[in-house]
C-alpha cells in the first residue's frame, strides 16, 4: 500500500494514540473483513481509514451530505480505498453513494446517522453480515424503530462519549464554526440553544464561558433544570428565541424552528444547526414565511430569509452541523476516544457473543477505554 501523503491526516494521526493501539490489538479479528462505512470525510476518519487498509480490512467509504472534504476524499482513493462521496452531493446522490457502498456485501457496517444499515437490512444482509455499530444520538433512534436481527452497537449510548465528544468536542468546535462562519463577536452576544443534550449543554457552555449571555429551552423538564442549575436562562422556545442573535439547534428532532418559532426570531438572528440533520428547521414552514432570499458570500453559507413585516434570518451552511461545514468538525483528541470505541465495538461485534439487536457498548469495552483515557491526560 503506497504511504499515506495528506497532511491534516499526517496530523490526525500523531494525535491518535488510542485509536491507533485498538487497531493494532483488534487486526487479528477485523483483518479480511469487508467494512461498509459512513462516517464524515475527513481528517480524522481518513486516519482510522488508513489504520485499517494497513491492518487488512477492505473498507468501502461514503460521508455525509455537505461535509466531505473532497481532497482527504482523493487521498484515502490514491490508497486505494474505494470512496463513494462529494462534498457537492446533495441528499438524493448521497442516497446512490449507500447502495454504492453496499455492493462490496459487508460483513461489517460502521455507520452514522443509520441510512447505511437501515439499507442494508431492508435489501436484506447478505450471508456473512454479523453486524456493526451506529456513531449517533439520531441514527440509534431510528434503528430502534426497526427489528434489528444482528447486534448493532449504538456508539453514542456510551456515558464515555456523550462526556468527551458530544459535551466538550461539539461545544468547542460549533463554536469555532461559528466564529469562522460568521466573524462576530460572542462575548456578550444573546444566544438561544434548543436542546440540552450533552451537545447543546456543550454549545451552551462554551458560548457562556466566552461571555455570551446563554437561554435555554428543553422540553425535558430534568434536561431544563440541568441548564438552570449550569447557569443559563431556561424557558419556552419562543420565549428563549425572541431577542437571540445567534440560534443554535442541537435537539435531533425535525420542525424544532417551525412556524411560532421563526415567527418569535429578531430581525437579524443567525441560525446554526448543531444536531445530525438540518430537519430541526422546519423547511416548509420556512419556505412559507420566506418573501425573498439574499446571499451574503458564496451561496448557501449564509442565507439572509427575509420574512412578512421584513425581519430577516440567516441560515448558516444550510443548518447542516456547523462543526463540519464551517470547522474542522470535533478535536483530534474528541474524536481519537469515539473511533476507539468504534473500533473495539466492531471488535466485539467480529468475535461473535453479543446479543441480536440494538445495543449500547459493552461495558468492558467502555471502562478499558476510560482507564487508558485517564492513564493518557492525568
Ligand atoms: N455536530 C456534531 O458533531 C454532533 C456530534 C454528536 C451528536 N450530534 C447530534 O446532535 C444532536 C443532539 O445530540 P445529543 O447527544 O445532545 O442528544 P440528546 O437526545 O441527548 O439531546 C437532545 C435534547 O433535545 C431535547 N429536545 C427534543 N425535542 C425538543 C424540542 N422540540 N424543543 C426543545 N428541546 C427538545 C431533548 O429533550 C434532549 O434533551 C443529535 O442529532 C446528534 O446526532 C452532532
């Protein structure tokens, strides 16, 4: 295999420690298989990628809509990994880019977001298929709407994960795509999180330990009293929405900025999606309230809506994860613990002996990863 030439994954890896001692300790389970992924392109999944190919696993690639950084794309290609992925794809080519990636018939699914395995079970899983795992919140959702008749380990039920990736990786870096989508100021700015999760009590945080002046709204009223008790200012949406300047959505759940919400914005609020799909706005009712569009910059980076009564709202990227499209999505350290635990769960899953269906890591798994986790930052 020719030697791996992309600086930034050059870079990933030197900061990758964990991941690279999983792959080297599980090979002797996971080489010869056939790995059908969907994980983000770039840096730091190029990394685990090339651990991979070099250990003797044959992976087959796509990303996600809107995030793929097409040259960390071409490189993991010039490795010869075959990779099915455009940052230009939009939701109907990333579709052909999962039946793409199905054809190599895998015996295992790393998957994020769960179109890559709700596929594959609905065509039927081929013969050798013993299972896989699911990296999100919103992915393990949907697959437990499903009978799931192999073991798929649902990454981000991990207490190890939600801690050192969603809360403070996804608080960092949303921030950091803020500020670069945006160049404005933070401290003192009024913004509104929807969703305390691990990832908006993350944005939240963040953005309050940079001196902005943080409301919250959770429809959990155990998640809002969280935010309380962290300091921020809790209440309905239209109540947190009205008089925010930045609006950061971070439930998972589609139609959160629907039409009361958008109609409870101030006149210039920048939207900035934080949660796996863009569905937390509600496009039709955003359509419906629009009267025109201005694009300031390259289209679709920061799309001003101009509503009735002339109050505008500007979308940013989309309100695809801004921690992707406007950074380089979570720390190299954030997303070191998650694709080990991504590993040794494919291990687990390649050894045979869990149980069918949906579950969380196993726990061996989970306290060997913290113990070397503390061992490493103490
Ligand atoms: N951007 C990233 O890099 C990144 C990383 C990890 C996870 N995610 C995604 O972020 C989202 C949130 O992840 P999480 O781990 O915090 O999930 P979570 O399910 O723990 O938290 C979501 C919160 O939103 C609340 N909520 C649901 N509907 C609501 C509504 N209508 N109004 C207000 N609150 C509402 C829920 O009560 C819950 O507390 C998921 O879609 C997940 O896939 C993104």
């Amino acid at each position: 295999m020719p030697s791996f030439v992309h600086a930034g994954t050059q870079w990933a890896l030197k900061h990758m420690p964990l991941t690279t001692a999983a792959v080297e300790e599980t090979a002797p389970l996971l080489a010869g298989r056939r790995l059908a992924m969907c994980l983000h392109v770039e840096p730091k999944t190029a990394a685990l990628v090339t651990l991979l190919a070099r250990a003797g696993v044959e992976v087959t690639l796509t990303g996600s809509p809107g995030t793929t950084h097409d040259d960390v794309a071409d490189a993991l290609r010039a490795l010869g990994v075959r990779v099915h992925t455009r940052r230009a794809d939009d939701d109907a080519a990333h579709a052909r880019n999962v039946v793409q990636v199905l054809e190599c018939e895998p015996d295992l699914t790393l998957d994020n977001g769960a179109d890559l395995t709700l596929s594959l079970l609905g065509s039927g899983a081929p013969a050798g298929y013993l299972g896989g795992t699911e990296e999100t919140t919103t992915g393990g959702v949907r697959l437990r709407e499903k009978s799931v008749g192999h073991p798929v380990v649902v990454i981000n039920d991990s207490r190890l994960k939600l801690l050192v990736e969603n809360e403070f990786g996804v608080g960092q870096s949303v921030v950091q795509g803020f500020l670069n989508a945006t160049n404005l100021m933070v401290p003192g700015m009024r913004a509104a999180v929807l969703g305390y999760g691990p990832c908006g009590k993350g944005v939240a945080d963040t953005l309050a330990r940079l001196g902005a002046r943080v409301s919250v709204c959770d429809t959990d009223p155990m998640r809002a009293l969280q935010a309380i008790l962290d300091g921020h200012r809790v209440g309905p949406a239209p109540e947190v929405l009205a008089g925010a300047q930045a609006v950061f959505t971070a439930t998972g759940a589609p139609g959160v900025l629907g039409e009361a919400e958008l109609a409870a914005l101030s006149d210039g609020a920048v939207v900035a999606g934080v949660g796996h799909f863009a569905w937390e706005i509600d496009a039709d009712a955003l359509r419906a309230a629009t009267v025109r569009t201005v694009e300031y910059g390259e289209p679709g980076r920061r799309t001003g809506h101009v509503l009735a009564g002339g109050r505008e709202v500007v979308i940013l990227d989309r309100g695809r994860m801004l921690n992707l499209t406007a950074a380089n999505g979570n720390s190299i350290q954030a997303m070191d613990l998650g694709l080990t635990l991504q590993v040794r769960s494919l291990a687990a899953v390649a050894a045979g002996g869990l149980a069918t269906g949906v579950q969380p890591v196993p726990g061996p798994v989970e306290q060997r990863i913290a113990a070397d986790l503390v061992a490493r930052l103490r």
